[in-house]
C-alpha cells in the first residue's frame, strides 16, 4: 500500500485499486504507483480508478495511462461523479481499448468489470473507504451509495 498525500493504492487479487485525492497526482505519487504497478505485472488483470472531480492526471501521466492500456491489455475501471470522463472513456473504448468508466452509484458493475467477483465485492468496498478516510476524501464522492452516519452523531 502507499503512503502519500495525491492518490493511495493498494493490489487485491489481481486488481491494482487507485483512489484518488481531490487533487492531481503529483510526480512522485504516480512514479511510486507505476512502480508498484509495472511490479506485479504477471498478477495484474484489471486496474481499478476511484477519481475525485479534481484528480485529473497531467499530460506525461495521461501519456503513461495510454500506454498501458494500449500495451497491457488489461482492463482499466474508473469510478467518477464525472460524466464527461465516463464520456471520454466511452469514446477510448471505441478504439478498442478495454477501459469503462462508472457513476459512483454502479460501483458493483465496476467491480464486475474488474473481474472481481461478488463474494469480495464488500472487501474492495471496505478498502476503497479506508483509502479515501486517509487521504481526506469525502466518503460520498465516487462511492457506493448506502446508509451514512449523520455529520451531528
């Protein structure tokens, strides 16, 4: 798992899980995670991104990004509140690309396209939460919808 302040990111399975800050991944962040990720290659099937509204990646990180899922072809998940990136991965899906974007409410489907199956589904939820508790992130953007304890309790 990382330890740093733009993004955490952790292996489960086979699925590299990514949360973003609300903020863009500094240099270091992502050097760290594509260092980790080009790691466990030969286990990897499927990344799966939790990204907040701000989280966009920078011209080098995005040229990376396209490597990969040119290169790799493993499946790539996003998780947005944001419709035009679910948009713009519809359109990178079009040039045969195996990447999906998901509302935070299709959080299931996600996991599904991840290749993760319904009996691990509530530990991806339970660590996606814990990741977005360190970095600060509010726990209703790009999750899950469900029961959440009230801001006076």
């Amino acid at each position: 798992m990382s330890e740093s302040n733009s993004l955490r990111f952790d292996i489960l399975d086979h699925v590299m899980l990514i949360v973003h800050a609300d903020m863009p991944p500094t240099d270091s962040d992502w050097t760290r995670m594509m260092m980790v990720r080009n790691a466990h290659l030969d286990k990897l099937r499927s990344v799966l991104v939790i990204a907040q509204p701000r989280s966009g990646i920078n011209a080098s990180q995005r040229s990376d990004a396209a490597s990969f899922m040119k290169s790799e072809g493993r499946s790539i998940v996003v998780v947005t509140d944001s419709a035009l990136i679910r948009g713009l991965a519809r359109a990178v899906s079009l040039l045969g690309v195996n990447v999906r974007a998901f509302a935070p409410t299709e959080l299931s489907r996600a996991l599904e396209f991840a290749f993760v199956p319904p009996s691990r589904h509530a530990d991806f939820v339970r660590r996606i939460e814990t990741m977005k508790a360190q970095l600060g992130v509010d726990p209703r953007s790009a999750s899950p919808p469900g029961p959440r304890p009230r801001p006076d309790a």
